[in-house]
C-alpha cells in the first residue's frame, strides 16, 4: 500500500489567494504545509489533520514526486533526495513492483541534482528497508494525489495553476498520463 497525505497550512495563504501568477513566482514560490508519504507503514513527512502548522515546500515535493514516476516509467532504479535534508528515497523497480527504502546521508560523490540514476554504495545507515509496493498503485496514487493538488489550488487562486512550480508539475502529470 502507498499514499499520499498532504494539505496546505501557510500563514501567507490569505495573501497567495489575491496574488498573480508573476507575484507568487517573484515572492512566493511555494507553499508550506504537511506532506505524508506512506510506503505499507513506513513514513516520510508528517501529516496531522489536528496540527495547525507544517514547514514543508509542498510544490516543490509533488514537482519531485511526479518526476520520480516519470523516471521510474523507463527505469529500474532512482534515488530522490528528501525535500530539504540529506536523506534519500530509492526505489528498485522489479517488473510490476517497487523495492522502496529510506538511506540516511548517502556519499553524494558524482550526485548533481534531487535524482541519482545510480544506487548508493555508502550511506550512515537504512531508516526502513524493503518496503515492496505495486508500481501501478504507486504510479496511480501520486497522479491522483496531484489531480487533488491542483484542484486546491484552482480554489486558493486559479492563478497559481500557471506559476513556474505548477506548470513543471503538470508538464511530468502530462507524461505520466501517457502511459
């Protein structure tokens, strides 16, 4: 089982809701909140309905999630780092499964970007190993998941569907509607 958990909890919300698309982009460029990410129980982010706050870059994550399956798509194997700290997310595709794990400070020699095309050799440590889930039920849950972002954001501001962020998210929902 895979899901995806998230919502908005930005002070500037109110602000973002009367904004242009040039504006957000020039002040904004994201918004914060909480994101979850389940693998059959084991957790990356945090999401609580009851908590009134969340520092995650919420585009900035679904920018990287939609990426990921897009890479998987042709792939056997991605890494992608965790929004804003060092830990990494591999993914070992096995025909219709997904091996996924949580690495701890992997050796970045040779990694440019958020995504490695190559498996860590040295790391501190596995914060959860092997978890397998259905690479349908993956790729699915994080369309679907961005299908609802952006129905969010249409209510927030119709606007913010056009910002630099959201244009790069659709741009890889586009591609993972293709197949």
């Amino acid at each position: 089982m895979f899901r995806v958990f998230f919502r908005f909890i930005d002070d500037n919300l109110n602000l973002i809701s009367r904004v242009s698309a040039e504006q957000f982009d020039n002040i904004y460029g994201d918004i914060s909140g909480q994101i979850e990410l389940n693998f059959n129980g084991n957790v990356e982010g945090y999401f609580h309905k009851d908590v009134p706050f969340g520092n995650e870059l919420v585009l900035h994550w679904f920018r990287r999630l939609t990426e990921a399956v897009v890479r998987l798509q042709d792939s056997n194997y991605i890494a992608m780092n965790v929004v804003e700290n060092n830990n990494w997310i591999e993914f070992h595709r096995e025909g219709r499964l997904l091996r996924v794990r949580l690495i701890i400070n992997p050796s970045l020699k040779g990694i440019r970007g958020f995504f490695s095309d190559t498996p860590f050799s040295k790391f501190e440590d596995k914060q959860w190993n092997n978890s397998i889930i259905d690479f349908d039920e993956f790729r699915n849950e994080i369309y679907q998941s961005t299908i609802k972002l952006l129905d969010q954001l249409q209510e927030i501001n119709v606007q913010l569907l056009h910002t630099n962020e959201v244009n790069r998210i659709k741009e890889f929902l586009k591609l993972i509607n293709q197949q």
